[in-house]
DNA sequence: CGTGTTTGACCAGCGC
DNA sequence: GCGCTGGTCAAACACG
C-alpha cells in the first residue's frame, strides 16, 4: 500500500478556492469520515476525524493540513469487511464544509462530473467528480446542505498523483480570502 | 471535434 | 429475499 503525499497547501498550494469561507461541519453527517473545518470568520482551525476527535488548532490554520497530511491512508482498510474475504479497501475521505454559492470549489485540479443522485432527507443533490488527469483515480463528492443551503459539504476520497494544473496563491493567501469572505 | 454535463439504468451493500 | 439507498456507468447531448 503506498501513500502518496499529500499535496493539499502548504509549499505546494494546490487549493485555491473560489468562494472560500469554511465552517463547522457536523461529521454525524457525512459518515465515516475525515473532516477538515475551519471556524468562520477566526483564524482557528479543526480537524475531526472519526465522530468524536477534535485536533487543536495550530497558528493560522495550517494545521488543519498537516493533519490531513499525517492521517492520510491511516484509514485504509479500517472497517471490518462483513464477509471473511478482504472486501473493498476504501481511501480515505477528507470532508470540507464550505460557505458558498456555488457548489464547485476551484481546488486547481480539472474534475468531470459523472454522477448526481438525490440524497435522502435532502432536497439538494449529490454530484460525483473524478479527476481528470490520466492515472489519477481521485473522486469527490459535493452536496449542499439541506438545512442550510449556504454550506456546501466537498467530500475528496483517495490522494492526487500529480501536482495542480494550476499553480496559484499560497496558503496564507487563501486563509486571508477567507477572513475576508467570512466577514460578510 | 474534443471536452464536459446530464440523466436513466444498473449494481452492490445493508437493514429489515 | 426484498426494498432502499448510494455509487458508477455510459449514451446522448451541449458547448466552445
């Protein structure tokens, strides 16, 4: 099993969100997953994994990512297969919540749409990206909350193997965006 | 014409 | 076994 770095901020920026304004995430929501929030309009951030985990924050954000960058893969093959067999190895999945009017953050990389589903106890749908790029098996999903249809939940499952298309602003650029979108 | 979206069908897992 | 739900496929379509 091989982990890939993470390339999610930090030296490399690979985020550049468009309409970045992070929230809390309430995990019970989406699962069995790893959730990534930072508080609006703060510079604090936390980091949830599993139900009940908070990480403590570190200065300006940051450490939101380097957390996601230590667990990553830390979950694979985690849960019990129901069968004996090894069953699906599931990737791990990074949930952002975010403050927006659009449901598809600008991340840098190029994703095609090849899904959509009604999600029960939701009006809004669920839509499914893949990765473009050749080699790359990186999904997302994007799914706006029902009960408040500000937030959009980005849920990444599995890691890129290659760098952003698009080379953009650092990190602290993007938390400053983010001061300034939570300030509405 | 290449690329991305839409959308119905299909499949697998899970709970009852 | 059956029905529900989430996830994926793929053909048709739209657009630059």
């Amino acid at each position: 099993m091989e982990n890939y770095p993470l390339r999610f901020p930090s030296q490399q920026p690979s985020a550049s969100f468009s309409t970045p304004c992070l929230s809390l995430l309430p995990t019970d929501m989406i699962g069995d997953i790893q959730v990534f929030d930072t508080l609006q309009g703060g510079n604090s951030a936390g980091f949830l994994r599993s139900k009940d985990e908070v990480e403590v924050p570190t200065s300006q954000g940051y450490g939101a990512y380097q957390l996601m960058e230590s667990f990553a893969g830390s979950r694979e093959n985690e849960e019990k297969p129901s069968k004996k067999k090894e069953k699906k190895v599931k990737k791990p999945r990074y949930a952002f919540q975010t403050r927006s009017h659009v449901d598809v953050l600008d991340d840098g990389y190029r994703w095609r749409k090849y899904g959509q589903k009604a999600v029960k106890n939701n009006r809004f749908p669920r839509s499914y990206y893949k990765c473009t790029h050749q080699g790359c098996s990186v999904k997302k999903q994007v799914q706006r909350l029902s009960r408040d249809e500000g937030i959009v939940v980005t849920t990444y499952e599995g890691v890129h193997t290659h760098p952003t298309e698009k080379p953009h602003d650092n990190f602290q650029d993007i938390l400053n965006q983010m001061q300034i979108y939570s300030n509405f």
